[in-house]
C-alpha cells in the first residue's frame, strides 16, 4: 500500500464510519493487523500479547463514545 496516495480526509471518514457502525469491528481489524504483523502472536498467548489486548479493550471502552462524538 502506497501511504503517499491515500487522502487522509477519505480514510479519516472511512475510520469514523466503522467506529459509528461498530466500534468492536474496528478493535477486532485492528487485533488481526497486530496478530499478522507478528505484534500478538495468534498461537502462544504470553503475558505481554494478553496485556497489549487488554490495553485495546481498556482503550475502546474508556474512549469508544468519544470516538462516537468526533464523528
């Protein structure tokens, strides 16, 4: 994927449309991108990989209704 040649303002709406639609959607693309990019290995769930989804869940609940509001 080329970054230069996405417009910033069509992802940003793209984003704020998932997170109005279904904040959970966009937590679980976010799971599967950390998990292929070998993040969280999807195999051996160790102490850090649970920890670092548990911040994204802290994450999504203590700021999901801001996410909401900015759209």
């Amino acid at each position: 994927m080329n970054i230069g040649k996405v417009d910033k303002e069509v992802l940003k709406s793209v984003i704020t449309e998932v997170l109005i639609e279904n904040p959970n959607y966009f937590k679980e693309i976010l799971t599967e991108i950390l998990s292929e990019n070998s993040i969280i290995d999807s195999n051996v769930r160790n102490k850090r990989s649970n920890r670092l989804e548990e911040m994204i869940q802290e994450d999504f609940d203590k700021y999901g209704e801001v996410f909401k509001s900015l759209a």
